[in-house]
C-alpha cells in the first residue's frame, strides 16, 4: 500500500481528494507561497504546488506527496488570498461584470520513487454585476478571507457566479480529473481511474 500524503491543511481539499477513493493523511507544507506577476501565472502555481510538494516529500522520502495551490488571475493581476475585509471589497468589485481566471497547479513527489509530476488546470469565471451592498454584505459574512481571489464557490459566495468554463474543482483548489491521471502515471488506483475501466 502505497503512503499517501496531502501537503495541504484545506478541508476542501482533503475532501475532493477523498472523493477520488485514496486513503490519505494530511501533512501541511511550510512552504512559503509568493506570487509573481513577472512570469506566467501557469508557470508560478506549478512552482509553488511543486514546492510544497517537496518540503514535505523531503521528511517522507517514501511517500507520495501531493501539493496544490490555487489563485486567480485577471488582466495580468495575480490575486491571492485578501490580506483585509477592504482587500477582499475591491478584489470583488474589480472581477464583477468580468472574466478571470482560476489556476490551480498540482504536483505529485515521492523521491525514493524517482516521482515528479507537475500540472495545472485553469478555468474562465465569469462573475454577473452586483451592487457594492451585496459585495459589502459577503465580504462581512467572513468567507473571501481564506479563499483565492476573495470567494469561494464551494461556499457562499457561489451567488457571485454567472458562469463557469472549466473543471469547477479547480476553484475549490483540486481539480480530481486532473489528479486522477497524474496518481495514475504514480502508480496508484483512484475510483475515477476504475470507473473509465469499467
């Protein structure tokens, strides 16, 4: 049985991964996330998934590890987690009536098993026109505080959402689709790998 680690302390990840049907245990990197709006936003969330990936992958050299990490972008703007309640408010009021993106990379490491498998997925969200009360009214209920770009589908601010062009779980910070093929090409069994089998 192959050890399976989540570099990750998200609920919502430890969710969706579990939805896959591997048995798991949960190890949150210490990996430090920056951003860089020098370089391509694909490129920087497949770096940061891959490092803290490997920060913990360095402590359990047998195991898989799986590291993840989600922002939005938006006319060459990468948006993080809102550092305040009037961060979040302007985040909110720049995306509304537009499409951004969601990019979340991923990456699988086991050393001693010569595994290293990095990727990313990436869907358009296109936000509808709200007025700056209902912004004000979500950002006081506390959600956008710990979620990329200030809003979290899996939660309240779905209301946010006119459309979505993508693997939605990629805005949760887990695309299953995605990590299903990359556990695969490590060797390891999930329930979506058996259900393309049946």
């Amino acid at each position: 049985m192959k050890r399976v680690i989540l570099a990750s302390q998200s609920t919502w990840r430890q969710q969706l991964l579990a939805s896959v049907g591997v048995e798991f245990e949960v190890i949150p990197s210490n990996f430090e996330e920056k951003l860089d709006e020098s370089r391509d936003a694909v490129v920087v969330a497949k770096e940061l998934a891959l490092g803290k990936a490997q920060d913990v992958a360095e402590k359990y050299p047998d195991a898989y590890v799986i590291g993840a990490d989600t922002f939005a972008f938006y006319e060459g703007k990468q948006i993080g987690k809102p550092a305040s309640p009037t961060q979040a408010l302007q985040t909110l009021k720049m995306l509304c009536g537009n499409t951004h993106q969601i990019v979340t990379g991923v990456a699988i490491v086991s050393i001693h098993n010569n595994i290293r498998l990095v990727d990313a997925s990436v869907v358009d969200m296109t936000f509808g026109k709200h007025s700056d009360e209902e912004l004000q009214a979500y950002v006081d209920t506390g959600d956008p505080m710990d979620k990329a770009g200030a809003y979290g589908i899996q939660s309240k601010g779905d209301f946010l959402v006119e459309r979505i062009t993508g693997e939605p779980n990629t805005v949760i910070g887990l695309p299953t689709i995605l990590l299903a093929t990359m556990l695969e090409k490590a060797g390891i069994t999930t329930t979506e790998t058996r259900t393309k089998e049946l």
